[in-house]
C-alpha cells in the first residue's frame, strides 16, 4: 500500500474540487428555485449581462464552457420564460444572436444578492474568494494549454 503515496485519497486534488464544485452548484440551485432559474440559465444571463450586448450562441458556449447541444435548450427556456431573444445575424444569417429583453434587464436587481447568499456561510472571506478565483483561473488556463497541444 504505501508504495504508491500519491493514490491515497488524502493526496488528491481532484476530490475537493470535484466535491466543491458540487456543493456549490447545489447551493446555488437552491438559491435560484426561489426564482425560477436553473443554474446554466443563471450563468447564461451572467454571460449576456457582462457582455452588455448581443452574443452568439457560440460566444456565450465559449464564456461557459458548455457546447451549443447544452446550450441551445438552455436558451430556449430563458426565451419561453421571456428574458432572452434569439435572432438571425442581419450579417450572417448563419449566426444566431443573444439578446436580453427587458424583462431579463429586471431579473437582474432580483438574483443580484445571490452570489452573496451563495458563500455565505462557506468559511471563504471575500479575498480567500478572490484568491481561489485567480487559482481556478490559472488552473483552467493551463487545462486548455495542455489540452490544444
């Protein structure tokens, strides 16, 4: 057994992040069932409110991480419950844009305390928070680079 110490579970990385990972997206979840929001379609407004204009299906799949497969039902709820609008691009028919109607502008001010809820409560002060954020970021960052090679 101890021939091979970096197996034992103490020793991975994987574990808490893949269990974090979890336990945040269910608090989250929670939060936004007050709402009426999944967690994709959260992080989907999050996307089209920092862009501040119309995205492409693939623009707001490249800021999520996620395919068009996962995406495109995401979006066509977020329409049916009126806080988004899909259009062909006047300049690219092939192009489908992403807009937020009015109605998504207003759901804004109402998930605007959720993040705050969301760590309240995890032990994380506000720059542990940040800290963690450069990590994760630089973590992924070098996840794709070794992916594009």
């Amino acid at each position: 057994m101890a021939s091979h110490p970096q197996l034992a579970l103490s020793s991975q990385l994987c574990l808490p992040l893949y269990a974090a990972a979890r336990g945040v997206t269910r608090r989250y979840a929670e939060l936004l069932a007050e709402i009426g929001l999944t967690y994709p379609q959260y992080l989907t407004m999050l996307a089209l409110w920092d862009a501040g204009t119309p995205l492409t299906v693939g623009d707001i799949g490249a800021r999520l991480r996620l395919d068009s497969g996962t995406l495109t039902p995401v979006l066509k709820r977020l329409e049916s419950a009126g806080y988004v609008a899909r259009h062909r691009d006047d300049a690219d028919e092939r192009r489908v844009l992403v807009d937020v109607t009015p109605d998504g502008d207003r759901l804004r001010e109402r998930v605007a305390d959720v993040p705050e809820r969301a760590w309240r409560g995890t032990g994380l002060g506000a720059s542990d928070a940040q800290q963690l954020r450069r990590l994760l970021d630089q973590l992924l960052d070098g996840l794709d680079a070794s992916a594009a090679t």
